[in-house]
C-alpha cells in the first residue's frame, strides 16, 4: 500500500523529469534567444528543487509533536546528539542552492542584457535569421 507521502514525493520527482525536458527541449530546439534564456532558467529551477529535494529528511515519527531541530544543551548526551542528527536537515544543500540562485541570477541578467544588444544590432532574436545576415 502507497502512502500519501510516497505519492506525493512521485508526483513531485515525475514533475521534475517533465521540467527538464521542457527545458532541454526548449534550450535546443527553440530559435528565439529569449525562449531560451526562460528554457534555462527552468533548468535551473528544476536543479535547485533537485538538490533541495536531497538535502529533506523526513521526522522519524509523524505521530511525535514537532519538535525544532535545534540543539540547545551543548553539553547533552549522546541520545540527544542523535535525535538532534537523525531531525536536523543538511545545511550543505541549502548553501548550495543559495548560491546557485545568486549566480543564476547575475548569469541571466548577463544573457538578457547579450540579447538586447543582439536584438539592436541585427533587429532580431532568431539565431537562424542572425547566422544569414552574419553569413
């Protein structure tokens, strides 16, 4: 028997194979530089939401009230050191996606700003129209 987690987690893996081959297809077959520049940033999205989906942990017991996973005693135990480990999520993801966010940002901006310059020196943003007048 599935549960409802289990389906959701499918759902959301499934939707995520659906986005990297609308951003795939996107990037390589569409013309236009600036269906490309979206294409990438659902690429980049669907990385993000990839790497924070490996950084989730689930509560050891769904039926246990929701404690934070903050480790306040600093001289605990051994036992509160490893329930602190097992509900404490890995701050590695979440720095990774942070700053990919940023860089994704700034190299948007950049391929945004490549395009209007394209855009006002050969009138416009199809790359097959700009291999002929290059030609």
């Amino acid at each position: 028997m599935i549960t409802l987690e289990q389906y959701l987690f499918t759902v959301l893996i499934m939707s995520m194979f659906v986005n990297l081959g609308i951003s795939l297809y996107g990037v390589f077959a569409k013309p236009s530089l600036i269906k490309k520049i979206i294409a990438l940033t659902i690429l980049s999205d669907t990385a993000n939401t990839f790497a924070i989906i490996i950084g989730y942990k689930r509560w050891p017991n769904p039926y246990n009230p929701v404690k934070p996973p903050v480790l306040t005693n600093l001289s605990a135990g051994p036992e509160q050191i490893y329930e602190f480990a097992e509900t404490a999520v890995d701050p590695l993801p979440q720095a990774l996606v942070l700053t990919a966010i940023v860089i994704g940002l700034a190299v948007t901006l950049f391929l945004v700003f490549l395009t209007l310059q394209i855009y006002r020196l050969y009138g416009t943003t199809d790359v097959r129209k700009i291999a002929k007048l290059r030609g």
